[in-house]
C-alpha cells in the first residue's frame, strides 16, 4: 500500500475536520466545499479564514519539507490573500485575521512550511488563510488561483539505502557520495495542488 493524500479543511468553534475537500473557494460563510456566488464577499470585506492541512494516510516511513504557496492565477485589483503556517486552530473568523498576516507566498523560494505529519495517518500543521478585498475590488469571479503543497515522502527503501551510504563512509568517500546520489534520486518528490474561486459583490 502506497501514501495517500488529501487536503482537509476545519470549521467552527468545535472544529469539524472534513477531509478530502474538492476546492479552498473563499466566501461569506465558514464551511468548506462551498459555491462563490452563493456565498459572496461585498467589496471591501474579507473571506472567513480557511483553516487547511494535508492529511497523509497508507504506508509511508516519514514525510519532511513540507512547502506552501500559491503557484498560479493572477489578483484582481484590490485583491490579496493573507496566510500564515502552524497556527493552534481557532475558530475561524470574518473579521481581519489576526493570525493570517503574510500575503501568501508566489514562488517557491519563499513558501510557507508547514510542520510535517507524524505516523499514518497523520496531518500536516494548518495552513490559515484569508482573502482580503477593498472598494476597488471589481464584481463578479475573481480569477481562479493553484495553491501548491510540495514535499518530500521517504519510504522503508531509501531509509536503508541512507544506513548503507552512512555505514560506507567508513571504506570509502567515492562510494558514499555515489549512495547519496542513489538516495536522493530515490526520494519521490510529491506536489498536490488545491484551486479555489471567489465571487465579489459591488461594494
């Protein structure tokens, strides 16, 4: 049996869990897999907090390196999303965050790092976010974005393959770089992406 994944949204001041959502569509309402145009945000306003994590189930050894940002789709004008990693889940709210603070990271190099999960099945930290609007902020869809999870799954193969490379050092430093080589071309590099939409209201 191989890892698996899915993203996992929590809501309420009890906090429901619900894994393995469809979409982080930003609203008016604190709920996950919800509709944009149902749910809109007047110009000006925020979005209730979206509390996410990746939840990791099946036969894995360890998961590390856990990155996330925002890989695609372009702002509408006055628009922005706060995000903020590792926060004690709270209930999440409309008003200004106080917790997701950071405009959420468009590249790689300075992605959000989530903590990485323990044995299966386990979650990640939470990633929180928000998206901020003001008055200029135009009606109607804003542009669909990609948030990108990236990170690093380790199984019971490579972890053998890094004792051998340690135990070799000892013979020879040629050999030990070429196990290290070996063990890193091994690691499967793991990236599951999550869009969302969000529907503005005039302001």
């Amino acid at each position: 049996m191989s890892a698996t994944f899915q993203f996992a949204e929590s809501n309420g001041a009890g906090e429901t869990v619900t894994d393995g959502i469809s979409n982080v569509n930003f609203g008016s309402i604190d709920a996950p897999n919800i509709t944009p145009a149902s749910y809109p945000i007047p110009a000006g306003n925020n979005s209730y907090e979206k509390w996410v994590r990746g939840k990791f189930s099946g036969s894995y050894t360890a998961i590390s390196n856990l990155r996330f940002w925002k890989s695609a789709g372009v702002y509408v004008t006055g628009e922005d999303i706060k995000a903020a990693a590792n926060a004690t889940f709270s209930t999440p709210v409309q008003t200004t965050s106080s917790i997701a603070t950071v405009t959420v990271p468009t590249v790689e190099g300075s992605a959000l790092n989530p903590s990485a999960p323990g044995a299966s099945p386990s979650y990640s930290g939470y990633v929180t976010l928000q998206l901020q609007t003001t008055g200029s902020t135009p009606p109607g869809n804003a542009n669909t974005k990609t948030f990108m999870l990236k990170l690093l799954l380790h199984n019971k193969i490579q972890q053998l393959l890094l004792l051998v490379a340690t135990l070799i050092e000892y013979m020879s430093i040629s050999v030990k770089l070429l196990f290290i080589g070996q063990y890193r071309g091994n690691l499967l590099l793991q990236r599951v992406r999550r869009d969302y939409t969000t529907y503005i209201l005039m302001g």
